[in-house]
C-alpha cells in the first residue's frame, strides 16, 4: 500500500477539523480543546487532527490537520515531513492574518520542497466575486513573493463534494509532474 500525506494549515477557524472529518473514511482523530482566550469560536484545534481517506486500491492519504499558530510549531516539524500535498486554509470575512500566513508558507517552504500546495478560502458563501477577487490577489501576491505557484479555490469545508474537489486538484497537479 502506498501511503501519502496531506498537511492542511491555517488560521483558526479556517475549517481544518471540518475538512478532515468531511474527507475521512475513519473516525478521524480530532484534538479539540475549549479555548482560553477569544478567538471567536468555543474550541480550538490544540494537537494533530488524524483522518484517512483511500485514493484507489493501494493508495491511501493521511489527512493531518495541524494548528495554525506559530506556538504549535512543534507539530508542524512532525507533520513537514515527505509530504504529497499541502493545503492552507483561510477564512473569508476576518481579515486574514497575512502576518501568520507569512510564517506558514516560510516553515513549510513547498517551493523549496517541490510540495504540491493549494489554497482554499473557506465560508465564502455570502462573498461577492469582488472581494474574492480582492483577497486572492493578495493571496496571489504573498505566494509569487515565496516562488510559489498555487490554485486558489473557494471550498466548503463540511460539503464532501467541495472537499473531495480540493482532492482531485492535487491529484491532476502530481500527475502532471
């Protein structure tokens, strides 16, 4: 069996414990914590969230969804390592923490790496393509400056065909090279 792994980062409340519970074949791990401070949701992702999902017969993909803040960055360098795919989330409507996203895309280095990465924007139901434009511009600025080529999508975390997309983005993407 041929084993790889998906990193999916980002900043809290992006959808990244939705994402690996939607994907999963498994009961996904989840390492959800009550919140200290206010970060505008009651639970926060403290630990690696686990899911696994089969690409084919003899493929099959760990889904490791890690904590976006820096102060996790222990299992970041757990995670950072021989991956197939990395995956950033960001959240549509907060202004993004470009400061974090910065520090994200410098520790994971794909471009470096020669890792397949893809942006998705999340709970961007009620956007208008105008602000999508605005932000994946910005996005689009901040990967060009890390030499990095990514697709931008706008996914729903919870809806199992906006995540299996995400999926099949990487899969075109690695069997191109």
């Amino acid at each position: 069996m041929d084993y790889r792994k998906l990193a999916i980062i980002g900043e809290v409340g992006a959808g990244k414990t939705t994402l690996v519970s939607t994907l999963s074949e498994i009961s996904p791990i989840k390492t959800e914590a009550k919140s200290s401070i206010d970060i505008g949701k009651q639970y926060t992702t403290v630990g690696i969230d686990y899911g696994r999902i089969s690409l084919s017969e003899d493929t099959a993909l760990g889904l490791y969804g890690v904590p976006g803040q820096e102060r996790y960055s222990f299992l970041w360098e757990i995670v950072n390592k021989n991956l197939w795919g990395l995956l950033i989330l960001i959240k549509f409507g907060d202004t993004p923490d470009y400061d974090n996203l910065e520090n994200l895309l410098t520790f994971f280095a794909p471009s470096d790496k020669q890792t397949t990465c893809v942006i998705g924007i999340t709970y961007c139901d009620t956007a208008d393509d105008q602000e999508l434009a605005a932000l994946s511009l910005e996005i689009q600025m901040m990967l060009q400056s890390h030499h990095i080529v990514a697709p931008i999508l706008n996914i729903d975390p919870g809806n199992r065909d906006s995540a299996m997309s995400v999926l099949h983005i990487f899969n075109a993407i690695n069997n191109q090279t």
